[in-house]
C-alpha cells in the first residue's frame, strides 16, 4: 500500500475511491462547481427580472464577474502556495454562500440595487478563482503522483458535469422559485461543499516556509519564470495560450455562421454547443487509462489534433444538406471530448513536474496566460468574420487552432511516456528515486530561472 505524501498522518488507501478524504474532496469540488456555473445565471436572471437592468447593465455584469481570472489569478497563485489548500476552499466556499445570501436578502427586500450587485458579483467571482486555483494545487497534495491522472479525471469529469448541468439548474430554479430565492438555493451548494472539504482529515505536505516570506510581487515573479523556464510547462503555457485565442476567435464567429449562414433556429445552435458537454464526460473517463496504456504525449498529441481539427469541417457545410446537424452534433462532441482528454492530461503533466510550493503559481500562470487572450481572440474574430466573409472567417480561425497540437508537437510533450515525469532537481519539495526504490531529498533550492538544465528524460521518447 502506497505511503501518504511527506508530512501527512495516515497513509493513502491503493483504491482512490476507497481513501474518504479524496471522497470529500470529490463530493465538495463537484457541489462547488455546480453552484459556480448555476450562479453564472441566477445572477444575470435576478438582474434583469428583479433590478430591471438593460442590455448595457447586463454585459458590464457579465464583465464584472469575468474580470477576477485576468486581474486576480496571479496574485491568487502566489498566495495559495503558502497556505493550506483546504482552509482557502473552505474560506472562498462560505464567501461565497454569503455573497450569495446577501445577493437574496437585497432582491426579496430591497435595498443596494445594482451596483451593490456589481460589488457582490465580483466577490463571487474572485472568490471562486481562488477556489479553482486552490483545488489543482490541493490534489497533489492529497495522494501520489501515480494517482494524478485518475484524480484529475474525477474532478474534472465533475467540472464538465457542473458546466452541462449547471446553467440549467440555475434556469430552472429561477424559473421555480424566483430569482431571489435561486440565489438562496445556489448558496447552499457552496455551504454543501464547505461541511464536506473541511472533513479532510488528512495533513497535507505542505512546503517549507521560508522566516521572512517574499513579497507576493517576488512570488508572481518566482511563478512566471518558473513557468517560462521550464521546457513542458512553457509548451503548456504556449499551447493553452494559442488554443484560447483561436477558441474565442472562432467561437465568435461560429455563432454568427450557425444562425446567419446555415439559418439554423436558436434551438439547434443550443443543441450543437451542448453537444460539447457529453463529450467531455467522454474525455475525463478515457483520461483516466490511455495516457498510461499508451503514452502520456501520444495521447495528447492525438486528442488535440483531432478536437482541434474537427472544426475544420464545418465551412464546408450547407444549409440544405440533410447531414448539416448531425454533422454539427459530431464535431460538439468530438472536440469535447479531444478536449477534456487534453485538459485532464495536461493538468497532470503539469502538477507532476511542479514542486509542491509552486502548484498554485503554476496553474494560475498558465490560466491566465490562456483566458487572459480570450477577448483579443473575441474581436479577432469578429474583425476577420467582417472582412473576409463568415464561412472563410470561420476556416481561418478552425484552422488557426491547429496550431495548438503543432506547438505540443514541437515540444517535449510530444515524447513523454505511460510515466509521468518528475519535478527538476534542486525544486522545492522534490524527491527522486533511489536506485533501491526509496527516495532521497532533492538538492538545495538554488532559485528558479530560464536556464535550468534540461531533464533527462526529455530526450527519451519511452518516457521517463
């Protein structure tokens, strides 16, 4: 039976879903993602139902809630690496049920109108950035490395689940019982995961704290060359980027093609962008074993190219083709599931070959390198569907997404094996094998930089 992660009290149970504490985990991380995604729409429903808010009001709401990734995730990053991952899930849950129980209370009696809606969206929002950063980090803290894959793919799969379910919920509860009172019930989805996280019991390994802790702009600093100097994570980071600037592009043109080109009703362009979602259900089981039965880069060379791809298709497309919707249906659910294979995959890359003290940076670097292009890549695509016409607008930017599998082509993702690599020597909270199948501490942390040697196992093609 595997030992627990360095400083933990117990050990971890060989079946993942036989440990309580990963159960816990689970069960919290899917509630809270579930009232994440239902209040993406109970709040601009109550705004429009119960403060009267116009067209304007309502895109500067949905601004104001999107804003924390750009402008919060770094610092967010930086902070969680020095505390417990637990505490700062716990913490951002009852924020959030509170912010929501505030939102109720102001739309049954009255009171601060929406600007204190503004106010309290940007909480939600914010607080649920530091939620998101802190369970990526909280999950290599929590079992061994052998076990990322599968865990991800759980939490992952509960994140696709929350993002198909969720806006309908939210519409329903709305819908059922007033938008006031739906902002009442998606706070009890964040209090259902605050009782369940904070029943871990496990110790998490936590790093080292250093007697005179760095300024978080040092930290930010530490982060962002980490990420940069790092061969796969910069490939990482490369690749997300790309992949979200071409996503948004094409997806802004892709809603104009749907209705205006193919004159498809409201109903089917629903279905073809839900479509989506059951494939990355798909993508988060499969995640789970072909990475290890056929080699972590192998896979995720084959799922982008083929999620990426799909959409090169539908230009061809005709209105009065009787396979227009099926067609439509297909590439959803492909690039769905190519996409939750490569999310799922990536993540775990990512958390193997990062040291415990810098999960948090990590992540929130590369999300914030990836969403933070996502409006240029809005208006390059609504510039590009104006000057060229919708159907070429909409070949350039599909094809503009290939060009995510070609940078993990060209990197050293493309050669990573059934194993998943481990951190750098001299990281923080590294350990490496010893020749007898024990560990040895990792060498004195020397600083982070563009120029840290290369590993090993980067130029095996069988992996590490």
């Amino acid at each position: 039976m595997p030992s627990a992660p360095s400083g933990s009290n117990a050990p971890v149970p060989s079946g993942l879903w036989r440990d309580h504490d990963f159960r816990r985990l689970w069960w919290g991380q899917t509630a809270s993602q579930v009232g994440e995604h239902a209040t993406l729409v109970i709040l601009p429903l109550l705004a429009v139902l119960t403060f009267d808010a116009g067209a304007g009001h309502l895109g500067v709401l949905r601004a104001v809630g999107q804003a924390p990734v750009l402008l919060l995730s770094l610092f967010v990053g930086a902070w969680v690496d020095r505390w417990r991952t637990r505490t700062t899930m716990v913490l951002s849950d009852a924020g959030r049920a509170l912010a929501l129980g505030a939102v109720a209370l102001a739309g049954l009696v009255g009171g601060f109108g929406m600007p204190g809606l503004f106010a309290l969206t940007f909480a939600v929002g914010a607080l649920s950035v530091v939620f998101d950063v802190a369970y990526q980090a909280s999950l290599v803290r929590l079992v061994e490395r052998d076990q990322l894959v599968r865990g991800n793919s759980a939490l992952e799969g509960s994140r696709s689940a929350a993002q198909i379910g969720g806006p309908a919920l939210g519409g329903a509860l709305v819908s059922l019982l007033s938008a006031p009172l739906a902002a009442a019930s998606g706070a009890l989805f964040f209090v259902s995961s605050f009782l369940s996280i904070r029943r871990i019991r496990r110790a998490e390994s936590m790093p080292a704290r250093q007697e005179k802790p760095a300024r978080v702009r040092r930290r930010i600093h530490e982060g962002l060359r980490f990420v940069l100097g790092d061969t796969l994570l910069r490939a990482v980071c490369l690749a997300s980027a790309t992949f979200q600037f071409s996503l948004a592009a094409m997806m802004t043109v892709y809603l104009l093609f749907l209705p205006r080109e193919l004159h498809l009703s409201g109903t089917v362009v629903g279905l073809a962008l839900a479509a989506a979602g059951p494939g990355a259900l798909l993508g988060a089981l499969l995640a789970a074993r072909l990475p290890g039965r056929f080699g972590h880069g192998r896979v995720v060379m084959c799922a982008a190219a083929l999620g990426d791809g799909v959409f090169l298709c539908v230009p061809a497309l005709d209105r009065s083709s009787a396979v227009t919707v099926p067609v439509l249906l297909a590439t959803g659910f492909v690039f769905g599931a190519g996409g939750q294979l490569v999310n799922v995959t990536l993540m775990a890359v990512r958390q193997a070959v990062t040291p415990d003290g810098m999960q948090g940076r990590a992540a929130a670097t590369i999300t914030c390198a990836g969403m933070g292009l996502t409006p240029i890549g809005s208006l390059a695509g609504g510039f590009l569907a104006g000057e060229w016409g919708l159907r070429t607008g909409l070949l350039v930017t599909a094809a503009g997404m290939t060009l995510s599998p070609v940078v993990m082509a060209l990197s050293p993702l493309a050669r990573l094996g059934r194993q998943l690599p481990t951190p750098h020597d001299g990281l923080p909270g590294a350990a490496h094998p010893d020749a007898d199948g024990g560990t040895r501490a990792a060498a004195p942390y020397r600083g982070i930089g563009p120029h840290w040697p290369d590993r090993r196992d980067e130029t095996d093609p069988g992996g590490p």
